[in-house]
C-alpha cells in the first residue's frame, strides 16, 4: 500500500512540475541551449502535431518542417542573428550555419518523441566534417583559379563591387569599359595578386574593395561605417584579390 502511494504521488507530482515547466514559456520565449529548446517544443506544439511528426520517418520529419517550423525557428530564435542564447549554445558546439543548427532540433525532438537517443555529437560530427570537406573543395578550386594567373600576365577588370561613376556603370554594360591591369607578383599564400593598373575607362579609377568596419563594445561587434571602398587609379600598383581579375586570353 505503501508503495503504491508512493508510486501515485511521484507522478502526480511529475505532471505538476511538467505543467509548471510549460507555463515558463511565453510564446516568444527563445531557448538558451538543446534541452531548452526541446522543453519549449514539448510545451507549445499540440498531441496531435507531435505524434504526427514522430510517427513519420526521421528524414522524412525533418525535411518537411525544413523551410516552415525550422523556417520559423532560425528567425525567432535570432539564429540568423547570432545574438540569442541557442545561437551562442551551438557556435560554442562548432554548429555555425542556422540551417544546421534547426535541423539538429528538429532531429534531436525527433528522437526525443520517439524515446531514442539524440547522439548529439554525432549531429555535431555529421555537419562539421561535411563543412570541413566543403570548404577543403571550395579552397582548391580557388587555389586552381588563382593559379591561372602568372607574373606580367595581362589582366581585365571584372566590376565585381560597384563602379566610380554612372558613366562608367553605363560603359561596362555596352561592354566598352575595358580596364586593364598588369601582374606585378603573387600571394600564394592568401591568394592574393599585386596589380598595376594601366589603364581605365574612368579617369577616377576602379573600386577593388568593399567592406563594412565593425568595433567591438562589450561582447558585441557594432557596425561602424558601412560600404568603405578602395580606389585604385591609373598607374597605381595594389594588392587586390585574385577574383576581381580575368586573364586575357
């Protein structure tokens, strides 16, 4: 008798400690880590939405809910942003991209649903080789293009920033807005060609660079100035990237 009490209470006590756990959860509650998540999830969708998406095969599950709940989940999570607390969670895990890091909640609830293990390092392990593998392809093909350029080649400008002038815009499409550079020397290492421009359409020059500059105040980096462009003027020789050039055939 005993027993069976004890037995009774423990799991009436669970299902006020579960109701109470769901009742921290506004609707625009963002999670701070996995297991958060995963509570948030178990409190706000309804019995049929969960056995439906458990009942259905775990690629399956996940891919449908891809581009509306994970949809959901990457912009009012702040995963996009990178300013939340389950963003930081999962950078801190090596998991950079909010593709990955919805599709590792909407498996890990999955597997929770159906009482499997998440295997979260294997998650983990999964989209960090796979990115690792990409950006190994991704710098050799570069390295290939780079090494298409040769010292006292003979360069064309590609406008891949902006232009130093409408009549210049209006040039390049007619297609009459050559600039011509000459290589000076290579950086292997950072991919990098140094350049003299011989000539230009545009007696301004050519824009070679454009960035945004960033201050960090705290733990936070905040925009400073935005659109900073480089020039580059008849007869100047500059580091540029390789990929702003186009070997003259």
């Amino acid at each position: 008798m005993t027993a069976k009490l004890i037995i009774i209470l423990t799991i009436f006590s669970n299902s006020i400690l579960a109701q109470v756990d769901c009742e921290k959860y506004p609707d625009k509650y963002i999670p701070t880590d996995l297991d958060d998540a995963l509570n948030y999830l178990d409190c706000k969708w309804s019995d049929s939405d969960k056995e439906g998406f458990k009942n259905k095969p775990e690629d399956d599950a996940v891919v449908e809910l891809h581009f509306g709940t994970g949809m959901g989940i990457r912009n009012s999570w702040g995963l996009w942003k990178g300013d939340s607390g389950i963003s930081k969670y999962f950078r801190d895990l090596g998991i950079n991209h909010p593709d990955d890091m919805s599709d590792i909640i909407l498996t890990s609830f999955h597997r929770h649903l159906n009482g499997s293990d998440i295997k979260l390092d294997e998650q983990v392990k999964f989209y960090t080789d796979y990115w690792e593998k990409s950006n190994q392809a991704e710098l050799k093909r570069k390295r290939d293009d780079f090494n298409e350029f040769n010292v006292n080649d003979s360069v064309d400008f590609l406008y891949n920033y902006d232009y130093v002038s409408k009549e210049q815009e209006d040039k390049d499409m007619d297609d009459i807005c050559i600039a011509r550079g000459l290589v000076i020397a290579k950086d292997t290492v950072d991919l990098r060609l140094q350049v003299r421009l011989l000539e230009s359409c545009d007696e301004k020059g050519i824009i070679i660079s454009k960035s945004d500059i960033y201050i960090q105040e705290g733990t936070e980096w905040i925009l400073k100035e935005k659109d900073i462009i480089e020039i580059m003027k008849i007869g100047e020789t500059k580091w540029t990237n390789y990929d702003i050039w186009e070997t003259i055939e």
